[in-house]
C-alpha cells in the first residue's frame, strides 16, 4: 500500500475577521492543524503529531481528517488529540 496524504482540520475554536472590534468571535471556521502523510488515516495522524509535537500543548482536542483525493467525501475521519497525550 502506497502512502497518501491527508488535511488536518478542527472546528475548535474562533476567528476574529482583520480589524474587527467586536468581543465576540464573528466568525466560526475550520483550522487547518496541518498536512501530513501515511500508509492509513492514523498513521498519518500519528506522523503530524510525532512532526509537529507542540500540537499535543494545544487545546484543541478534536481533528477531522480529509484525504486529499477527489473522493475526499468518502474518507473524512475524526480525532481527538487527548487519546494520544
């Protein structure tokens, strides 16, 4: 099996449009956490994180997982960064 790549993405958290002047976030996102590769989703979770370890003293906890593929729908996986602490 060849490895792929896949799009790390979290809906924690909040954006705050440029010039913004309001206290609360006006606008609800994704995040891109990062890229990374591998054999299957959790192996390449497993890469980001091992590549990227200051992920693990962030807060955000839950990561959706995009192959990139046109069939990307098909393959969408969530996790949670606290079962890997």
């Amino acid at each position: 099996m060849s490895k792929n790549f896949y799009l790390f993405l979290t809906d924690e958290g909040y954006t705050f449009q440029p010039n913004s002047y309001m206290d609360e976030p006006d606008i609800e996102n994704l995040q891109v956490i990062g890229i990374s590769s591998g054999k299957t989703q959790e192996k390449a979770f497993e890469n980001l994180l091992r590549e990227n370890s200051y992920l693990l003293k962030k807060s955000f906890n839950k990561v959706l997982c995009y192959k990139l593929d046109i069939n990307y729908k098909n393959e969408i996986k969530s996790f949670f960064i606290n079962t890997y602490k």
